[in-house]
C-alpha cells in the first residue's frame, strides 16, 4: 500500500510541473504547434529512460517512473492534439507531431537509458 501511496504522491509534482510548462507555452509559444506537450512528453521519455536503466529500487522507481514521470507526461494530451490537427485539416502539423512525438519519444527514451552507460 506504501508504494501505491508513493507513485501517487510522485503523481502530483509531476502534474504540478506538466500544469506549470503547459501554461508557460500557452503564454509564451505559438498555439499553431503544441510545443508545451511535445516538450513534456520528449524530456519524461528520456527521463523515464534514464530512470529505468539505473535499476532502482521498486519504490524508487514508483516515485519516480510511475508517478512523478506518469503524472508529468500525457499521452492523451498528445492524442487528442492529434485528432484536433486532423479534424481542422492541419494534416502537416499533425504529420510532424505524431513523427516528433512517437520517433522522438522512442529515440530519447533509448539514449535516456544509454546514458546511464556515460556516468
């Protein structure tokens, strides 16, 4: 039940930290491209990466991996941007996001891991 508890108190700094990025982009970034997301998602990808390859304990791990990382990135957002892009027919944004964010994400998750193998 600890570790429940943890992934769940880890959940809330990672929305607390996802909520803070998104309004800083809705503020200071074009709306026409969702940067806010894809900086999220792209940096919790190398992140989790780097996470998971440092073997850490399964409570650590839950802090961190499951809740602060699951609580920062947002895989729905993401879809639901998509979907947004394809519906108003921005099928080139739509294009590059899905590219950026999928490649981008299982490319960085690798060299998050990779990473560990450098310190």
């Amino acid at each position: 039940m600890i570790t429940v508890l943890t992934a769940g108190f880890g959940a809330i700094w990672g929305a607390i930290l996802r909520y803070g990025i998104t309004n800083y982009g809705k503020k200071h970034w074009s709306e026409k491209f969702p940067y806010a997301t894809l900086l999220i998602n792209l940096t919790g990808a190398f992140l989790l990466g780097f996470i998971f390859s440092r073997k850490f304990s399964p409570f650590i791990y839950a802090l961190i991996g499951t809740g602060v990382l699951g609580g920062y990135t947002t895989f729905s957002t993401l879809n639901v941007e998509l979907l947004s892009h394809w519906r108003d027919r921005n099928y080139s944004v739509f294009t590059l996001y899905a590219l950026l964010s999928y490649g981008g994400g299982l490319i960085l998750v690798f060299l998050g891991y990779k990473v560990d193998t450098l310190i």
